[in-house]
C-alpha cells in the first residue's frame, strides 16, 4: 500500500474520533435519568472516548455478573446456616 492510503486512513480515524468527542461532549451536558432513558452509561462517558459506544449493555458487560448457580448456592448455604440456627435455639429452649 502506498502513503496516500496511509495518510487516508489516519485522516479517517482523526474524524471519526473528534465525531465521538463532540458527541460525547453533548452526551455528558445531559442528567443520567436522560442518560438512562437512551441507554448511555455515565460511568462509560466519564472514561473519554475510549469507552465508545457508551452504552448501558457495554457497561453491563463489563461488570462482573451473579449467576443463577451462584445465587442458588447461596440460597441453599443461607438456608441450611438458618435451619441449624432455628434447631439450636429449639434445643436451647428445650434444656
């Protein structure tokens, strides 16, 4: 490839980031509950342009997430912590 295709691409890329700039300037003059209503994460916007797209699914994937499994072991563990509570109060009681 010759430096015209180059110098084509940059000039390209240069563009393409002072459009996510100026939107992202006009992004954040907005209050999260707009914010919220179109799906743009203010978390995502107060980290620049490198965060493009901004959107509230980007900022959800990146977030660690609770799985079903996770959740059901939890319940299951809390449940059985609270059953062996309740019988040692009952015994407690009994003596």
């Amino acid at each position: 490839m010759n430096i015209l295709h180059y110098i084509s691409l940059a000039g390209q890329q240069l563009a393409a980031h002072r459009q996510k700039a100026k939107t992202l300037q006009q992004l954040r003059e907005l209050n999260e509950d707009n914010l919220v209503d179109i799906g743009i994460s203010s978390a995502l916007l107060r980290q620049g342009v490198s965060a493009y797209p901004w959107t509230l699914d980007q900022a959800v994937q990146d977030t660690p997430h609770v799985t079903y499994n996770a959740l059901l072991a939890f319940n299951n563990l809390y449940s059985t912590a609270l059953n062996a509570a309740n019988q040692d109060t009952e015994e407690r009681r009994a003596a």
